[in-house]
C-alpha cells in the first residue's frame, strides 16, 4: 500500500478533461469546526485535490511527520496544540509543506508571528473559498517556479 492512499481520492474520480487547478496535490485540512472544515475539504475536491483533514493540532502535526502534504490549511485556535506550535513542527521538516494559515484573530501581532515562523499566507476568517484556493493555486505555482529554476541552474 502506497504512503499517499491515506489522503482522500475522491476527487480524482472525476472526468479527466476537468481534473481542476489542484490536481493531485496533497492537501491537509486542520480546523476543529466541523462546517468550516467540511466546506474546505469540499472546495479543494472539486479542484481535484486529494484531502485529508485533522480537527487537532497534534494530529496534524502526526500526518505531516509521516507523509507530509503539499499544502497544510491551518487553523490557528485548535485543541491540543495551536496552529503556532503545529506551523512550527511542520516548517521544520526537511521537505516542509506550503502553509495557509487561516484564522479569526484580527490581530496584526499573531500575523506577525506567523510570518515569523514561516508560514506562506495568512487569511482572515471568513475566507470566501475562492480567494482560499487562488491563494493554494498561486503559492504552488511559485514554489514549482523556484523548484524549476534550481533545477535548471543544476544543468
């Protein structure tokens, strides 16, 4: 059994000619609200993501040490272990995922911090969907860019 089956295929069942933006990127959702969490892992599928989701801080942190995603959506106010402890066990693994923090704090302070601690986006709830998954699309897009660039500077 392949490491990637734990995350959810679903989408990939879809029409090859519409397979979406996040085509087989490895997406983790954390959020402890049950609505908010659905409505994103719903969102990423239908770009053709494959998902997982995690409604603690702990558990993320578990799942991006034994098969880090591409991508982590972050909550910041979870149980167990807040999203700034998660981003900081997640950001230094050695193949470390793009984070999107999302939160309700509106305070400049905790996005201070969170830049800080290297996280690649910070958006404030409510997040329209749209914006969130520009935001995935974009930040993987640039990482792709950079991981070309070296490459081609290896030739």
């Amino acid at each position: 059994m392949d490491d990637h089956d734990q995350f959810d295929t679903q989408a990939n069942g879809q029409d090859s000619c519409h397979q979406g933006r996040l085509a087989d990127v490895r997406v983790l959702i954390v959020d402890d609200e049950r609505d908010i969490l659905e409505a994103f892992d719903a969102a990423f599928q239908s770009e053709g993501a494959m998902t997982l989701t995690a409604t603690d801080g702990d558990e993320a942190v578990r799942i991006c040490n034994d098969d880090p995603p591409d991508i982590v959506i972050l909550d910041m106010m979870l149980p167990k272990r807040s999203g700034f402890l998660v981003l900081e066990k997640i950001k230094g693994l050695e193949f470390s995922p793009i984070v999107i923090m999302v939160t309700a704090n509106e305070g400049q302070r905790h996005q201070a911090y969170g830049e800080s601690l290297g996280v690649d986006a910070y958006l404030q709830k409510p997040v329209p969907l749209s914006l969130l998954l520009d935001k995935a699309v974009e930040l993987l897009d640039a990482r792709d860019d950079a991981l070309d660039a070296l490459e081609s500077q290896e030739d």
